[in-house]
C-alpha cells in the first residue's frame, strides 16, 4: 500500500487488514512535506511487513516489476490522480496488474466532486458510509463516469468496546483536537479557553486536550498554530492535561468527547460515548461540522458546561457508517471478484489531457510527471524546511528499524507518557 501521511497510513494499512487479516503488507510512504516520522508510526501501531520511504518515481518504478495483487492508495487527491497515471504508464503492455483500491481516510466535507474524480480510474473507490455512496455515485453519474467502482464500507479504524461509565475513575471529558479546523489563532484561543474553564468549573472531572502531533510534525494537513504553544499561556488547572497516544485507547478512558468535526466523533459514536460536535464558532462548511446535520450531538461549551451530554440520532448513525453489520463483506467480495478475472482492462481515470487539458498537466507535474504519467528525470519532491529535511532524512535512512523498534518499545512508553 503507498501513503504519504501518518493518518492515510493508518487508513490504508487497516482497509487492506480489512480486505485480508492473513496478507502480507508492504507499505511505502510517499516522501514529502507529510511523511510520517517514526514517532508518528509507533504511536499508531500497525505492523507491516516491510516500509520504507521512496519518491514517486521510484514508487512507480518499483510498482512496474511488483506482483502484488492488491495496491491500496491511500494518499491526497492529487496524489491519487498521478499515481493513476504513472501506474497506468508503469503497467502498459502487462497482461496482469493489481486491484488498485483508493478511497477517503474520515468525513468528506469539502471539495466533494473535486477530490471525488482525482479518485476516479481506480478499481475500488470506498464509500465510509450509505451517505458516502450516494453522494458519490451522484457525481459520479453527473458526469457520466461509471459507478461500479464505488463500494460502500466504514472507516476501518473503527471499533473498540462499547462504552460503559466507570465510577471508579473521574468522569473524564475529551477535546480531540485537528490541525487544520479552526485554522486562526484566536478561534484556536478560544476553544481552548472554554476547555480550560470547563475544567475549573468542574474540578472534579478530568479534562484532556488529545493532540495529533508534535511542534515540527505534519499529519494530513499543516498545522500552522499548534495548541501545545497556545495552552501553555492559558495557566490551567491541574486537572487538564494534553494527551497523545492511540485515540482507540484514550477514548476507552472517555466520557464525553467533544471536537469541531475530527473523525474521532465517528470513532467516538461507534462506541457509544456521549459525543458533542460544537457550534461554537458555528456550523459552517469550512469548519466541516455540518457533516454532522441530524445526528443530535450538537452543543455549545455554555451547554456542555450545564451538564448537557448529547445523545446520537440512531437513524444518523446507520445512514453514515457509524454503526451496521459487516460493512466489509461487499469489498472482500468486489475485490475477490476482480482478483479472479483473467485480466483487468488498463486503468482509465476521468481526467485526461483531452478532458482536462488545462487541469490535468499541472496535477501530474507536481508530482514530476509528464502528461503521458512517465517521472521526469530530475524531479525533488517538494519539502517544507530545515525541521521537516532533518527528519526526511533520518526517516529515510532509518525506516524499517525505527518502525519496527517503534512498534515494539517506543509506542507502550508514549502511551504511558500520554497519562502524564
């Protein structure tokens, strides 16, 4: 599977556990401004057999000779759309390929039908929920692309034990936090400023602020005001603390998660735990908490503050992949389906130089591609300073170790330093 983030490696590495516990998983990771540090990957704690990190010529290169069966893709749309093509390119003339599998790593709130046809040409393009798959197959149709490729299933990180309250510990209240939404440092002060307070007017409950990543790190998308620098002017009491670690593992310890939109609200709702999507700064397409329209878990910090703890609508649950039965049997199915065709046909994305003349040459160059998906020799993969070069650079150098000392011994003790 290729990623190019920690939160898209997490996505792709379960869906293809998910496609096949037994198969052997081969990860590359995507070099570029995202590319996940070793710390990043031991906090998730996914075991692959093999990782390490390659740009996308040698990606593509490297994929020209594989004989993996399925490629899942877990990147950025733009991504997704150049390795389409430099993979079709890298496939040209074989009578065999793999079952190219993409799709989206949490809620799809923007940016619907454009990042929906930089998908378009894979084999398998996953909906999280009946939601998901309608509103795919909608654009999909309105722009006469086939839909067969669409297969409804859930977000594969979902799971864990359903929620049941613990008087033997403080009830213990959740902020998961995102590193792009809100985006300005005062709406940031803000929400942590109600948090903090939350705290002081309940003394007797636990209040963490879980964190995605360290100054100096990047997830899936830049995080140019990091809360661990605004909360440390905010004095708090001793009863707020910042977390890091498994959000699976903080939420079995949760008794009321509250954020903005962050998918921990659908990791949180599967389990069951009162959950709060909060109209603080209003609901509004930017902030992507109008995903969450009819699901009953909008609140206020003033009404969380009263003592309200929002309970979910189960009809919204079921239509948005949050809860249902076996939701991956389809994919198993679709992608044993396509494994047993003697030959599949050549990847055919919707863009093209003839469709998207003025669109498509741009996409693919930023990935050092010419307009026929051949690299361009040359081509450095874009970076994002000193800080992110440094930890290029001992990521490439170090992978496979790292990850698999990470996996084993470095991800228990960032869990326990997460209690502290």
């Amino acid at each position: 599977m290729i990623a190019d983030s920690d939160t898209r490696w997490k996505w792709g590495a379960l869906t293809a556990r998910r496609i096949d516990p037994e198969a052997r998983l081969d990860a590359r990771l995507l070099r570029g401004r995202a590319t996940p540090t070793p710390r990043q990957l031991a906090e998730l704690g996914i075991p692959a057999d093999t990782m390490v990190e390659l740009t996308m010529a040698e990606i593509l290169a490297e994929t020209s000779a594989d004989t993996c069966d399925v490629l899942v893709v877990s990147c950025v749309g733009g991504t997704v759309q150049a390795l389409l093509h430099g993979l079709g390119h890298a496939w040209r003339g074989r009578t065999r390929r793999p079952v190219v599998v993409t799709g989206y790593v949490g809620v799809v709130y923007e940016k619907l039908a454009d990042g929906l046809l930089l998908r378009a040409g894979a084999d398998v393009v996953l909906a999280n929920s009946a939601d998901d798959a309608r509103r795919f197959r909608e654009v999909y149709e309105g722009v006469g692309y086939r839909t067969g490729s669409i297969v409804e299933t859930a977000l594969p990180f979902l799971g864990g034990d359903p929620y049941k309250p613990d008087e033997s510990r403080p009830f213990t209240v959740t902020f998961a936090v995102q590193p792009s939404v809100p985006d300005s440092r005062k709406d940031r002060l803000h929400l942590l400023r109600r948090a903090v307070a939350h705290a002081r007017l309940h003394p007797s409950r636990e209040v963490l602020v879980k964190l995605r990543s360290k100054p100096g790190e990047h997830t899936t998308h830049i995080e140019e005001q990091p809360y661990q620098k605004l909360v440390a002017a905010l004095e708090p009491p001793a009863n707020v603390h910042l977390v890091y670690g498994n959000m699976a593992e903080v939420l079995d310890r949760t008794d009321l998660l509250v954020t903005v939109s962050s998918t921990a609200a659908l990791e949180s709702l599967h389990r069951g735990i009162p959950t709060a999507v909060l109209t603080d700064l209003g609901i509004r397409e930017a902030l992507g908490n109008h995903h969450f329209l009819g699901s009953g878990c909008y609140a206020s910090w003033d009404e969380l503050d009263d003592g309200a703890l929002p309970v979910a609508s189960e009809e919204w649950t079921a239509t948005h992949g949050v809860s249902g039965a076996s939701p991956y049997a389809t994919l198993r199915g679709r992608v044993a389906a396509l494994l047993d065709q003697a030959e599949l046909p050549p990847l055919a994305p919707y863009y093209t130089v003839r469709t998207a003349p003025g669109y498509l040459p741009g996409v693919l160059a930023r990935h050092g591609l010419d307009a026929t998906g051949e690299p361009v020799d040359g081509f450095t993969p874009r970076e994002a300073g000193p800080v992110r070069t440094a930890v290029r650079d001992f990521v490439r150098n170090s992978a496979r170790t790292a990850y698999r000392q990470g996996v084993q011994r470095v991800a228990p003790a960032i869990r326990r330093w997460g209690q502290l």
